[in-house]
C-alpha cells in the first residue's frame, strides 16, 4: 500500500457512516489504481467492516479492479450494433497488436488494459472502440495498429 496516508484520511471521511463502503472503495481505488488484498484487509481492520463484505462488494462490481490497471483503458464495445458489426474482428485485432494472449488484459508493461463492455451508446458508428475517453468508430481490424500507435 503506497498511498497509507491518504487511505487513512479517507477512512476518517467515511468511519461510521452507514451505506459508504462503495464511495470508500473508489476513492481508495482511484489513489492506488486498484483494491490489492493487502488494502481491503486494511480497511476491514481500520473501518471494522467484515473483509468478505468488503471483497464481496468490490468482487460484485464491474467498476472494481482487483489487479493493477493499464496507464490506458481500451473498451471494445460488445453491444448489439457492434456485435453484428463484427466486433470479436476488433477485439482480437487489439490483443494481437498489444500482444495480449488469452485471459491477459494487460500488457506487461502495464501501458494498456483491455476491456470489453456491454455497449458504449454509439451504436451509429459501429464496430466501436474507446481509449480513455477518446471514441473511434467504423472500424476494421487494420485500423487498430495506427490507432494504439497514439498512446505508445
């Protein structure tokens, strides 16, 4: 745990109040970049909250990152409109450029995390893709490689 100073400042904004575990968790996450097992123990220790309720809640949901997180998101979307589009061409077009083999999501130097989502509400410019919070749609497999060429 690098960040133990702010974590515990963070505890004290929350400390005792009902219904705050989840707000706890992302603040704690976006200053660590994830929820290591070492910090839940932490926080069930300091907060008096249960460890399995805390990695219940932080195993429960999608917005919750258990290993360390690439410096940029790539979100495929996997939503009807791109599914149809060919959207698993996409997927695979960025593992192979990032190199990613099978149940990888993160390239080793931890410069990419791959994401594939429900639907990010772009369906008119399927297949689509976000890095961060920049949008590329219309896509094709060979355009990957230029695209990811912008965040090396």
């Amino acid at each position: 745990m690098k960040n133990k100073k702010a974590i515990d400042e963070i505890i004290g904004k929350y400390i005792g109040r009902k219904g705050s575990l989840i707000p706890l968790l992302q603040e704690v996450q976006t200053i660590e970049g994830y929820l290591a097992k070492d910090t839940m123990r932490y926080l069930s220790e300091k907060t008096d909250i249960n460890i399995a309720q805390i990695y219940g809640v932080a195993t429960f949901y999608t917005m919750f990152h258990l290993q360390p997180q690439g410096k940029h998101i790539i979100r495929v979307c996997k939503g009807t409109a791109c599914h149809v589009s060919d959207a698993n061409s996409i997927l695979k077009a960025v593992q192979n450029n990032l190199k990613l083999t099978d149940g990888e999501d993160t390239t080793t130097d931890k410069l990419f995390t791959v994401m594939e989502v429900a639907c990010l509400g772009c369906c008119s410019l399927a297949p689509v893709i976000m890095i961060n919070d920049n949008t590329y749609g219309k896509l094709t497999p060979e355009a990957i490689e230029e695209i990811v060429k912008k965040y090396n």
